[in-house]
C-alpha cells in the first residue's frame, strides 16, 4: 500500500507562487511515476504535471507549461510542484498521485493506482 500526503497549499495573491510537497510511503518510492492533478470547483480533475521514476522525464500541461516546475527527492520520498506566476484561474484542490507498476510519464488519472487527500490552492486576484 502506497500513502501519499500533500502539504504546502494555502492563499497566495496572483504572481504568486507555492511549493506544493507530497510525501510517500509504503513502498520504494524510486519505483513509482509520480503526478500531479488539480480539480477546481464544479470542474474535473485536470491533468497538472508528471515524473518519471529517475526524473529524467517530465510533462505537463499546456496552461502550466513554463510556470510550474515537478521534481522529485527520492532520497526523500518526496515529488514537488514549483507554482510559479500563479492565477486566479489556478485556484483548485491539487492532488499528488503514484503509479508502482509503471517507471514512465503518465498523464492520464486513470493511470494512477494511489492517490492522497489534496491541498487547497487559492489564489486571489
């Protein structure tokens, strides 16, 4: 079993930015494509950002391209979301998700096996 926690969210002004964290456990972390989604209300969850397990590979999403930044410590058992240029529009629940079987970029949800609890994002205008 895989525990993920999200931490670092809260309410930064437009321009702003946050570092979101998420922490695991349970297994070997190094193992795992990790990801980041977001769902804002009345919305659906929407793709964020994505790691490989080494790190070597990253995706993202058009509207993040440029502004947010993935990385992972796996010493730390820890991916990050550098929020850079923050918007209004930017503003959602975001949620880290792991995926132990597969060591490639995974974008879509449905890929993902673990997921954790989300952190709010709010971000003023």
């Amino acid at each position: 079993q895989v525990q993920l926690r999200e931490s670092g969210g809260g309410l930064v002004q437009a321009g702003g930015s946050l570092r979101l964290s998420c922490a695991a456990s349970g297994r070997i972390f190094r193992n795992y494509a990790m990801g980041w989604f977001r769902q804002a209300p009345g919305k659906e969850r929407e793709f964020v950002a994505a790691i490989s397990w080494s790190g070597s590979s990253t995706d993202y999403a058009d509207s993040m391209k440029g502004r947010f930044t993935i990385s992972r410590d796996n010493a730390k058992n820890t991916v990050y979301l550098q929020m850079n240029s923050l918007q209004p529009e930017d503003t959602a629940v975001y949620y880290c998700a792991a995926d132990a079987s597969s060591r490639k970029v995974l974008v879509n949800a449905e890929e993902y096996d673990y997921w954790g609890q989300g952190t709010q994002v709010t971000v003023s205008s």
